[in-house]
C-alpha cells in the first residue's frame, strides 16, 4: 500500500506539471499570435503647408488643394498668392514658406544661387502665354500697335518685381513699341491686378498672362504676343529648404506633375511640361 501510494502521488504530480505546461504553451501560443497581428494603423500626423504661389496660380491652386486632399486627409494649405518677384524676397528674408512656385525662372535661380531651394526638387511644370486685355466693348485697341491709339491708361505688372510685367516690357521693346507705353503706363503690384484695372475701366488695356484673360467675363483677348519677344514663360517649382515638413512639400511637389494635377492646370489654360 505505501508502494502503491508512492506511485500515486508521483503520477498526481506529474500530471500536474504536464497540464501547467500545456497551459504555458497555450499562453505563449497565444502570446506568438498576438505578436503576428498588425498594431492597428494610426492617423497621420496632421500637416499645414504653406505654399507661396504665383498670383496667376490662385484659382488652380483651390482646386489642386481639393484634389490633393482626396488621398491626403491629414493634410491642410496656406496659399500665398502675389507676384514671383514679392515671394522671392519674403523667402530671402526668412518668412516661412514650404513650396515655393515661381512664374519665372529667374526668380527661383536667385533662391537657388542663396541656397534657399532644394536644389534636387526643383522642376519645371508649366507653360504660359502673354497677352493684351481690353474691355468687351472696347474697339479702340485691336492689338498692340494699337495701344499707341489708346487714350486711357495701360496697366502693366510693375516689371521689376512681376514676371509678367517683365515679360509685357520685353515684347513691347521687341515691337519697338516700349517707349510709347512707358508714357501711359500704370503698374500694378501682381497680374490680377492689371486684370482687375482692366476690367474696372481704370485701365483702357492691360497685358497679362493668358490664363488670366480666360478667367473674366469682362475683358477680351484683343492680341497675343509672340514668344520670341520674350524671355521664356515657364514656371518652375521648388521645396524651400527652410521647411520644417520637408517630407510632406515633397509629395506635393511630385503630385503637381501627375496626370490629375496637370489636368487641372490645363483646365485654366496652361500647357504642362512633362
């Protein structure tokens, strides 16, 4: 009796051990399994890009920032439209900005030659064209021999600053028609202003950019200047090295040349480099 007791109480703890380690191995199985599933995905980060825009761009840049959105939730904008020349100097002079997209190359070269752009993002994107701007009911000024006729005022981006009134003196000093103009000419600080002088009245004509014409009910397209009587009208795009959300200027930077934003600009009559 005490042999058989022996080998019952061994059988009893050995029992025990095999069931505390089938739960062990139970647990670890479990254990192993929770390690294989995925941590649940959490949000984005959200991300506020500042994009200084040319002014030509603002109704482009609305719809870009919809679209962008669709895939990138976690992503909001603030635009800043006015003229290349104007965003160019904000940069120099250390105001923030994440993108920078310029209406000229010229004034993107000064950023890059201070080291203020990520020289490897830069591209260029797009294509534009200048042209005269009369009221609709104007029938004085037919095309840019005319303006010599004009008896009102001729608006002009302030060339210094705005590429597009740089690009206007160009092809007027190539039409030989600079010095005549110069005389009636009153400048504006952005090319939606010249736009916005033209449609008011306090302008008789003014040259802006193609795309801006189209945009207006209220003014007609009286000519359109020859590109070679101006330097070429492209605009490039760049992150701005001082970002401080580099990863995500980048993207949207790649994302201005895919297909759905090239549609976009094409929409407001630009011609997209590929």
């Amino acid at each position: 009796m005490i042999k058989f007791k022996s080998v019952s109480r061994v059988w009893l703890a050995a029992s025990l051990i095999i069931v505390l380690l089938a739960a062990g191995m139970a647990g670890c199985g479990q254990q192993a399994d929770q390690e294989k599933e995925p941590a649940p995905k959490t949000a984005a980060e959200p991300v506020t890009l500042l994009v200084s825009v040319a002014a030509s761009l603002t109704d482009a840049a609305a719809d870009l920032e919809k679209l962008y959105q669709e895939e990138h939730s976690n992503v909001s904008f603030t635009f800043n439209p006015a003229s290349s020349g104007k965003l160019q100097q904000q940069i120099e002079q250390g105001a923030p900005a994440d993108v920078f997209i310029s209406a000229a190359e010229d004034k993107m070269d000064a950023l890059e030659e201070k080291d203020l752009i990520i020289k490897e993002t830069r591209k260029d994107i797009l294509k534009n064209s200048i042209v005269l701007i009369v009221a609709k009911d104007n029938t004085t000024v037919k095309g840019f021999n005319d303006l010599n006729n004009a008896k009102g005022k001729i608006a002009l981006g302030e060339p210094e600053s705005v590429p597009a009134g740089k690009y206007a003196q160009e092809s007027l000093t190539s039409m030989n028609l600079w010095d005549q103009v110069q005389a009636k000419a009153v400048y504006a600080q952005d090319v939606r202003q010249v736009l916005a002088y033209v449609e008011s009245g306090d302008a008789e004509a003014g040259i802006v950019y193609k795309t801006d014409a189209q945009i207006s009910d209220k003014v007609k397209i009286a000519a359109q200047a020859e590109g070679s009587t101006h330097s070429s009208l492209v605009y490039p795009v760049a992150v701005v090295k001082a970002s401080e959300n580099q990863e995500a200027a980048r993207d949207f930077v790649e994302f201005l040349s895919s297909d759905e934003a090239q549609a976009v600009f094409e929409k407001y009559g630009f011609t997209t480099i590929e």
